[in-house]
C-alpha cells in the first residue's frame, strides 16, 4: 500500500467513528438479540491472503457496531463505567497516531512533561499530598496492586528484609487488615503480590459497608497494612479514615504501618470541595491511593491511576534497569509501574482535566450524585425499595412483594412471588426493555438493582427517563407475577 492508500483508510476508519459517535445517543443501550446473532460473520477462516483494509474496518463497523453495548451513551447504569469525554476520545486518536511508549523520557518527551503536568494538577485538584508520586497502570487493580506491592516491600524493610531480592519465602510476617465491604479487585490485588487473598484480618461493616473503626483488631504484632475505601462499589459509602488513622498511629513503634485506600471510582469525589468535606475526612492521611481514569474522569478505557505518597518505594520496587533503559533523574514510568512498555495514558487526562478544568471535574461528579439521588427519590415515591443512603452515584434498588400479598405478610403456600424474585424479573425486564440498562448486585445476602450514574451526558432529562423506564418496568412485573394484587389495585 502506498502512503495515500494509508491515508484513505485511516480517513474511512474516521467517518465511521465519526457516525457511531454522532448515533449512539438515539440508539437502544442495550443491543438487539438480531445484533448480537450477527457478531457469526466474524466466524470465518483465517484468509490465506490479506484482505482489504477498508473492507475490514467496514464488516467491524457494520457488524460489530450494532452488537456495542452503548457505555458511551447517556442512559447506561450498569457497573461503573463512564462515557468519554469528546476531548479524551480526540487524544487517544491522536495519541494512537503518535504510537507513542511512555516507559521513558527518551522514548517520548511529550509524554514525559504531560505526565509532570498531570501530576500537578491531579494532586491539586483531589487535594492529595504534593509529593506524591502519580503513575498511570491498566486499571484500578493493577493500580492496587501496584501501591500494594510497594507498601509490602517497605514494611518488609522495616522488618530488615529485602523481597526484592530474597523474595517472599522465609519473609517476616506482617498483618493484613481490610473491611468487610471491600472490593473482590482489592482482595485479588493482594493476592498477586503474594499477601494472599484470604490470609488477611476482616473487619465488620456497618449497613452501608463502612469498616466499623470500633471493631478493629487488638494486639496485632509489628506492621500492618491497611486498606480501607473510598465509594464502596454498592452504596458509595467511604470508610472512617480520620478513625482508622488514628488506630494505625496509635500503634507501639516507630513506623506502626501503612494506609492504603481503594478508591476505583470515589476518589474522583474529593475534586467536589462539598463532598470532600462531608465524606473524605482524614483520607489525605493514607500512604498510597488508587483510582481509574476511565470510571467518573470519562477517559477511555484501561487509565489506572496510583497515587504514592513517598516516591522511593515505588521505585525500589518497580526499577528494571538495564544498560539500554538505565533509571535516570526524571521520572520514568517503567521504574515506578509493573510494565515497562505502556501507552501514554496521562495525554488524554491531560485533554479532560484541561478541557473541564478544576470548577467542570466537580460539575461533572456533581451532576452525577443529583441524577443518582433524583433518580432514587423518583423511584422511592414510585413504590420501590431505595436500600442505601444515596451519598454519591450509586443506588440499590429492590422491588419487594406488595404489602397485602401473601409473600410479603410471611404466609406460606400463596402463589406470589417474594421481593428476590421481583428484583430479578425487574432487572431481566429492564435488559430486555433496552432503553436503559442496570445490573444485579448481591447486598446482605439479597438481590438488588444496582444504578450507576457515571457518564459526563447524563443529565436530570436522562434521570428522570430512567425514573420512568424502572417504574414502567416494575408495573409489567407486577401486572405479570403479582396478578391477584394488582387486580385489587395496589
């Protein structure tokens, strides 16, 4: 191919970005179950000869289009994921055009100076510690991971061991402490930097899945890492960090321990100066931080962030020198992160942070909570269970059994449904419905319908239209299992 053929199909694959972007509001969330059946013409031989470029960009739009979940739409509420920013998509083009690797200085002096500039307004901005070291991972797990890592190797220094280079084996011990209600990525956070899954102290939480402060353990030996959160996946809730802080400096020694907080999606709440000091007190107390890009900051995906508060252990721990890629007296990324090779993530933060600026992050987190909390007061009136204190973007929503049927007063033998099987038509209804989409979640051992609101679109139009599918929704579910009821006019 010559350079204008080039050219051609890069334009192509451009209109056809171009005409996803400009559609995805008008269609349905979710896909057409005829969309998904058509992702077959994928299954094809691998061609003994190349194909058309041009021709394969358009069977991947034409096909695999239609077959998107909408995520990058107004009206989608499942997990936490946000649509991206028009300013963040332009970057990562652009950036993708530059082919660029910020693992060092050398290899990319743009990334370099967008990654120090990053830097500065981030920890500006969510009021962190100004010499932390920022570095930029894959997601919020590897960004736990990373700092996890980092806190096992300097409280295994403080102990006198060296696990960088003697490894784990024969290591002295240290203990483990994490809240009832943390997040399965946390726990496999610890278990990839060999601390072990299951070999951790868990501390009880309250009904919102804060660690109870008052329950943590006495009389543990030498160091402890703790990891508390920031917006519990389910109800949003943040743990007591002014507590727990003060339980880890009250602790015998000089150096009783280390402060680690997950915050995948909550951490973003600290740029709303309202809800810093509401929810975040004593947070900027921790050692090390974790959060995503690509949940409430609206960047594309795989945009991890760990936030260190001393640099050196990060370094100790990640350096991969060698004669080629030497650790220099800047920062470079491949001595501070797990990967050596890695894209240069901070040039779109650095289009969305520029874009929106200190006073659009806090619209942005803003506006989510109020369409989170209209959205739970909508339904509330409309007759659902809201479970949880609306206190940030995230809303649990069960539809129990209505209060003059048998399931619901305890009798046995009626034929109606219980509130778990409800919630489950609720949420099937509301998939097959397509126009907005919720998932299940499993709180206190109950099903529930977990809403999201984490996109930069979504606005109290989008709020009150999702208010509307869930009722519309609701009321076909009980029209359908709770015939008898309905016909008395609940």
């Amino acid at each position: 191919m010559d350079r204008e053929d080039d050219l051609d199909v890069l334009r192509a694959a451009a209109a056809m970005a171009l005409d996803y972007a400009a559609t995805v509001d008008s269609r349905p969330v979710a896909p057409s179950p005829e969309a998904v059946a058509g992702l077959a013409a994928f299954d094809e031989p691998l061609p003994e000869a190349g194909l058309p470029a041009q021709a394969t960009l358009r069977l991947l739009h034409d096909t695999g289009s239609p077959a998107t979940m909408a995520t990058a739409g107004a009206r989608y509420f499942g997990f936490v994921i946000g649509a991206t920013l028009p300013a963040a998509l332009g970057a990562s083009w652009l950036t993708n055009a530059w082919d660029q690797n910020a693992a060092l200085p050398a290899m990319s002096p743009v990334a370099a100076r967008l990654h120090d500039v990053t830097r500065g307004w981030l920890l500006d901005l969510l009021g962190l510690p100004a010499g932390c070291a920022v570095t930029y991972v894959t997601g919020a797990t590897m960004a736990n991971a990373a700092c996890l890592a980092a806190a096992r190797d300097e409280l295994l220094a403080r102990l006198g061991w060296d696990s960088q280079a003697d490894g784990l084996f024969g290591a002295p011990a240290f203990d483990v402490v994490i809240g009832e209600g943390a997040h399965s990525t946390l726990r496999k956070s610890l278990g990839l930097v060999g601390l072990g899954r299951s070999r951790v102290h868990v501390v009880p939480a309250d009904d919102q899945g804060r660690m109870r402060a008052d329950a943590l353990p006495d009389g543990l030996p030498g160091p402890v890492l703790v990891c508390a959160q920031a917006g519990e996946v389910n109800t949003g809730a943040f743990d007591p960090f002014d507590e727990i802080a003060d339980w880890l400096a009250r602790r015998p020694g000089p150096a009783p321990g280390w402060l680690h907080v997950d915050g995948a999606f909550g951490l973003w709440a600290l740029a709303d100066p309202t809800r810093r000091d509401r929810l975040a007190a004593g947070l900027t107390r921790a050692d090390s931080w974790a959060t995503d890009g690509h949940k409430w900051l609206n960047v594309t995906h795989d945009c991890g962030l760990a936030f260190v508060r001393d640099p050196a252990p990060l370094r100790r721990t990640f350096t991969a020198a060698a004669g080629y890629t030497p650790a220099g007296d800047a920062f470079d990324a491949m001595h501070h992160t797990p990967q050596s090779s890695q894209r240069a993530r901070q040039i779109e933060v650095w289009a969305a942070l520029r874009t929106l600026g200190r006073a659009g992050v806090a619209d942005l987190v803003t506006r989510a909570c109020d369409a989170a909390a209209e959205i739970a007061r909508r339904l509330a009136d409309g007759g659902l269970t809201v479970v949880n204190d609306v206190v940030l973007n995230q809303v649990l929503i069960r539809l129990d059994a209505p209060p003059t049927s048998p399931a619901s007063s305890g009798a046995s033998g009626g034929d109606e449904p219980s509130g778990e099987a409800l919630t489950r038509a609720l949420i099937a209804e509301i998939q097959a419905d397509g126009r907005i989409w919720c998932g299940p979640t499993l709180w206190h051992g109950q099903t529930a319908m977990r809403l999201s609101v984490s996109s930069w679109k979504t606005g109290p139009d989008d709020a009150a239209f999702a208010a509307d599918v869930i009722l519309t929704c609701a009321a076909r579910v009980l029209a359908r299992l709770t015939p008898a009821v309905n016909a008395t006019g609940r």
